[in-house]
C-alpha cells in the first residue's frame, strides 16, 4: 500500500503509522515550500555550486578530472550518476562547504551534485530543483541527528546519512510515489558507508565518500522509477542502518520536531576554508589579534582553546605537514587567526604552516564545559592568550561565525562565492551567481562548464 494511502478510522492520514521511512518520506513531503525558503535554498546551492567549481583547483580535484576525461567520451552526455559522483567529490575538497550542526553533514557536498545533475539532464525547472535541494537537506540531516555521538567516532556522517538526502532529492526530481522514495531511502541506506580512517595519513578518501554518497542515492531513485524496491526499516531494521553502526542512535530524533523550518535553513555556511570544528577557535582568535594589536609571534606565550570532545577527536594535530593536515589541525589554524589578518587558501599552505609552526605547539586544546554538553546543537570555543609580558586575553564563542545564530548576509554569501570562482578561475562568475540565485523566480540551470 502506498505510504498516502495509510489513513486512520477517521479517513485522514495518520502521521504515526509505518516505518520511519515512511514516515520520514510523508514529513517532508507535507512541509509548505514559501519563497523565502527558495531564496535560502538558492544561496545555498550557490555555495555548493562555488565549492564544486573552486574544487578542480586542487591537487584531488585534478585527480578527479583526470579520472572523469579519461573515461568519458567528448561526444557523450555524461549519464546524472556519474556527473553527481564528481561534482560531490569536487565539492568536499577545500573544506568550505556547508555544514548542519546537529547532524554532523555536510548536506550541500551530497544534496546539490545529485539534484543538479539529475534536473540539468531531465531540463527541470529552477524551483523544481530548489524543492529537490530542500527535501535532500531534510532527509539526510534527519537521519544524521539520529544516528548518535558514537557512530561520528568511526564513520564519517556525510558518507553514511548523505545517500538518503541524494536519495530523496532524486525522488522529488523524478515523481516518485511515496512508496517508491520509500524504496529509493532503503536502497539508498543499504550503500552507506565512509570510515575515518584517511585522517591518519591525509588521503584523498573525504572526497569520495561525498561523490558516492551523492551517486548512491541518486542511482536509488532512479532505479526505483524503475520498480526496484528496497527495505521500508532500513533505518530501525533487526539488520538495519541503526543496529549495525549506531551503538547509541536516537530513532526518535528522525521525525523529531516536525514543524520547526527546513533544516537548510538550520544549516551553517563557512566563511573559513577548514574543517567546521576549528571555526570557534579561528572566530575568537581573531577577536583577540584585533584587540590585540596583531602581536608578533614571540610576543605569545601560550594560548589555551576550550572547546567540545568531537574537535578534539578530528582536529587534535599539533604538527601539520600538509594543506590538508592543517585544516584538521586545531592548533594551527587558531595559530594562522592570531598571525594572519585573513584565514584563506594561503593560511593552510607551505609558506603558512612554517610561520605557525612554533606557535601552533604553544597552543593547548581541551574539551571543556559548557561546549561539550553544549555539542552538538551548539559549536562553540574559548580561545585564552597569554603574552610574554603578563597579559592574559581571553574571547568566548557559543556558536561560530556563519552558524544560523550568526549567519552570514546575502551579501557575505555572494562574496564568499565569489572568492570561490576567483579560486576556481571562473571567467564569468556573475553569469554562474545570478544564474543560481535567479532559480528561485523559476530560471533555467546556468551552464558550468566544469571540464
């Protein structure tokens, strides 16, 4: 029976009945779409869209179009599954995509690789797209707050949750009923994975688990159209996603709150190129440079970072011997935000980490009250300095610049954007912003060119 057939004595639909699948599918198929949710869901595709085209710029990205020209045909329109698979994987690299707090997803990397894909190959239109984006967002971060704090531990949230959120973006793209997006999410969530692992030497494997996680879900619900079915309890199934790699998942959390806004509009934007849980730190850090004075870097002698346990868990690297080691390092990027007047690109890079290095080992990082109980509905850090002279310093921050709390303006999104083109050696990058955010009044798709 179709999950909308499901309906009480009284002939309405009954919200409690089924899986939570199923229920997940009707939640967000029920929530109203307003304008002002399209304008968020097209600033936020632009931030993808800016990360994918800045990502080729990039020793992974040149790897991946390697790849990508080395197996399709110049003739050949590329098939919306493969084309997701490397805009995901660009997306991730640079480590300036978006991020939803509670879940620990980055939903953008997944979501807007699998619905651009799919709707430049089907001619959808813009707000057909942007809906996509929104029921993407809600699926994958719904499913990411349940699966609780120990599996962050060892899989990487993005890799596991972002398939359902591909998932039911390709299902609104493609008409599915509500039993074949049941369908889809359960093929979807049987392709789960992503382990941390490639933290330990720095390999390229971050960025394959948002390029498969943004074709799985995609490949699911096209195959659904088709009649192919898949596990309606894959998420509280005796064999299920919850029972094999969430030893403390909190099901409820899937259709928790049902009437708060779209979780994209929930979902943070980030101003600096690093891994999410060094923003309070950098954000606070650079309150103490200003006032401050910008001190040199012998002028300090230690500078203590309070923060929560899961930051401490991604992001404790004193010594950083690559780019992408040190946007995982805590102690180098609160170090670049007290020597450097602007944390970019160039703050991670050779010439960066040398100039920090001696700092960054004076940097001592422990998990604290009030973040760590705080986490993960709240992101927050205590940057202390203690100069040579005796003066102590100290800035707080609950939630990390770009956060709703703090959220960036629609002007700070273009510019971000912006820089992200310039990175990307983007030639028209107005033609590529106006064309993203003309989608929520119904545009066409902007081409993007990206090999």
């Amino acid at each position: 029976m179709n999950a909308r057939e499901t309906v009480n004595a009284q002939g309405s639909a009954d919200p409690s009945a089924g899986t939570l699948t199923e229920r997940l599918v009707r939640l967000i198929r029920a929530k109203p779409v307003s304008r002002p949710d399209l304008d968020a869901a097209a600033l936020f595709t632009l931030d993808a869209i800016a990360n994918i085209l800045a990502g080729r710029n990039s020793a992974p990205g040149q790897v991946l179009l390697d790849w990508w020209n080395a197996r399709t045909a110049s003739n050949m329109a590329p098939d919306p599954e493969r084309l997701a698979f490397l805009m995901g994987g660009l997306c991730h690299i640079l480590e300036t995509d978006d991020l939803h707090r509670e879940s620990v997803v980055h939903p953008g990397c997944v979501v807007v690789p699998a619905a651009w894909a799919l709707a430049a190959n089907r001619g959808a239109s813009g707000q057909a797209l942007l809906e996509s984006v929104l029921h993407g967002f809600e699926a994958t971060t719904r499913v990411g707050m349940a699966v609780g704090p120990a599996h962050y531990r060892i899989w990487h949230n993005t890799a596991t949750c972002g398939p359902y959120g591909s998932a039911m973006a390709g299902a609104a793209l493609l008409g599915l009923t509500d039993t074949e997006a049941v369908h889809a999410l359960g093929n979807a969530g049987s392709q789960s994975a992503g382990l941390w692992q490639f933290l330990e030497t720095g390999a390229m494997t971050k960025h394959l688990h948002a390029g498969h996680a943004a074709e799985a879900g995609l490949k699911a619900a096209e195959l659904a159209a088709f009649g192919f079915t898949g596990p309606p309890r894959i998420l509280e199934g005796e064999k299920g996603f919850f029972r094999a790699a969430c030893p403390d998942a909190d099901p409820d959390a899937v259709l928790r709150a049902p009437e708060q806004p779209w979780q994209l509009v929930r979902t943070s934007i980030k101003p600096w190129p690093s891994c999410r849980h060094t923003h309070p730190a950098i954000d606070a850090a650079e309150e103490l440079r200003t006032r401050l004075g910008a001190p040199a870097e012998s002028a300090i002698r230690e500078i203590e970072v309070g923060t929560y346990q899961a930051a401490l868990d991604v992001c404790d690297r004193p010594v950083a011997t690559s780019d992408y080691e040190a946007k995982f390092s805590l102690q180098h990027a609160t170090a670049a935000a007290m020597l450097y007047p602007l944390v970019d690109f160039a703050a991670f890079g050779d010439e960066a980490r040398a100039r920090c290095a001696a700092l960054a080992l004076r940097v001592r990082i422990a998990a604290e009250e009030p973040y760590r109980s705080a986490y993960p509905k709240s992101w927050g850090a205590r940057v202390r300095v203690t100069l040579n002279d005796g003066t102590v310093l100290e800035a707080t921050r609950t939630n990390a610049k770009g956060d709703p709390e703090a959220a960036l303006s629609h002007d700070e999104m273009v510019a971000k954007a912006r820089m992200l083109l310039a990175h990307g050696k983007v030639r028209e990058p107005d033609r590529i912003i106006d064309g993203v955010l003309g989608l929520a009044a119904d545009g066409t798709l902007p081409d993007l060119s990206l090999v």
